[in-house]
C-alpha cells in the first residue's frame, strides 16, 4: 500500500471514530478479542485486516479493542494470531 492510501485510510478511521456508530460500540464495553470489560476511554479502535495488509477503515473492518489486545495484535491478521499462538512464536511473511 503506497504512503497515500494509508493516510487516506487513516484519515477515515479517525471520521468513524467520531460516529455514533463507533460510539455505540465502545459504550458496549468489549473488546472483540478478549471479551474483557473496559470503559470507553480504554478501548481503541482496531482494524482487523490491518491497512499495512491492505484493509480499510469500513465498519465490516473496525472493531473495539483493549490496548492489551491492540498492542498484541500487531499487523497481523486473526489467522495469523491463531497460527502464531499455534506455533508459540512470531511468524514472517
């Protein structure tokens, strides 16, 4: 992904993030990972399909998460944190 479709991306993340939408998902309280309990102001927003992996800042894309959760997750995708788990080490691609 070139320098300015990630900035595009970004500069749509932090649209949504004003939403109603994502305000209602983070007042819900989850993270999407860990099912723990957080208050709004310790969730952050997470791209599943991360933009350096070619995802984009649509809701289908965007989930609440905990800095925990966030920070863990890297620029991997959920498959690739399942096999890394697997494997008890971090992958390359």
């Amino acid at each position: 992904m070139d320098q300015e479709s990630f900035k595009v991306e970004k500069a749509k993340a932090r649209k949504l993030r004003q939403s109603q939408w994502w305000k209602t998902k983070i007042h819900a309280g989850a993270c999407h990972y860990c099912g723990g309990r957080y208050t709004a102001e310790e969730l952050t927003m997470d791209h599943i399909v991360p933009i350096s992996r070619g995802g984009k800042s649509k809701r289908g894309n965007l989930v609440p998460a905990c800095k925990k959760c966030n920070v863990n997750k890297k620029y991997y995708t959920p498959a690739e944190i399942i096999l890394r788990e697997k494997l008890g080490q971090d992958i390359q691609f």
